[in-house]
C-alpha cells in the first residue's frame, strides 16, 4: 500500500507541499505521542501516528526518515512546523538525489576499469594473433576478427567512460556544484 493509498482511504488532508507520494510505500507503521518512544522503537520508512503537532515531530520523523506522519484529533500544526517539513522533504530529496548519482557513478567506475582491461586484453589478443599471421601460421580473417574485437573493445571503452563523466557531472549537478 503506498503513501497516496493511504491518504485516498483515511481521507487524509495533505498539509505539506504536493509530492509523489504514490511512489512512497510505508515500511509499516508507529502509533506513539511520546518522542522518545518513536525515537527508540518505530522502524525507518514508518508511518507515524501521532496527536503531536510542535516543531520537534519534523525533527523526529527526519531522523527516523519516516515516509509521513498523521497527526490525529484535529490537532494542526503552525506554519513554522509545515515550513519546516517542507524544507526537510526538499533536504531529503537532494540528499536522495546526491545519493544515487554517487551510486551510479561508483557502479559507471567499475565498468570503466573493465572496459580498460577488456582493451588491454583485446590489444593482447590481437599482438599474439597478427604474430601468428606473421609467421605464416594464423590466417588474415583470424587477424580482422581480432581487430574487429580490438575496436569493438575500444568502443565499448570510450562509451563507458562517457557514461561515468556524464554521471559525474550528474553528482555535481546533484550537489549544487
């Protein structure tokens, strides 16, 4: 069941700023008014159910990354506490962001390395193959199959490290830089 679900069934009003919240699924659920219980035991990703409406619930469900909080008999909170909840939302949506990009860029790193030595392997390949030519032994299409691997190897290479510089700038994009 997703955030939205949620929202559409408990006829929910939405205090905060829109946000894709059919993309957010609750990791389950926290019933508690005493911060330091919410802190102690509700589980990252939870849905908080609470009749507190102050400031510091922002700062409670931040820490815990909760997916929502519901705040219950009619309780609302001031503009200071919705301002601040969406300033956090934001805060948690660049940091996401900054998150996946070094993601990508770490994963985009290792092809790179393996591009690298799949070119250095296929130059190999090709040096002991073209030898083998030389010496009358190995035949001419023996020799264009292993240039044809040779150029596909640097292509592949030169693909992969533009993915990473076009991830890295993704990250610094990501960053604000």
């Amino acid at each position: 069941m997703t955030l939205q679900d949620v929202i559409d069934q408990l006829n929910l009003t939405v205090l905060t700023q829109p946000a894709d919240f059919a993309g957010v699924t609750p990791a389950g659920g926290y019933t508690s008014d005493l911060l330091s219980c919410v802190m102690a035991g509700a589980q990252k990703g939870a849905l908080w159910v609470t009749l507190q409406a102050h400031l510091n619930i922002v700062a409670v469900a931040a820490l815990l990354e909760m997916s929502a909080v519901i705040i219950t008999e009619g309780a609302q909170p001031e503009a200071a506490t919705i301002q601040k909840a969406n300033e956090e939302a934001l805060r948690q949506s660049i940091l996401l962001d900054v998150q996946q990009s070094y993601l990508n860029l770490r994963a985009l790193e290792d092809g790179v390395a393996v591009a690298e030595l799949t070119v250095q392997q296929s130059q190999e390949n090709y040096d002991i193959v073209n030898g083998r030519y030389n010496a009358g032994v190995g035949s001419p299409l023996d020799v264009t199959s292993a240039l044809v691997g040779l150029a596909n190897a640097k292509t592949n290479y030169i693909s992969a490290l533009a993915n990473y510089k076009i991830a890295e700038a993704a990250l610094l994009k990501a960053m604000g830089e």
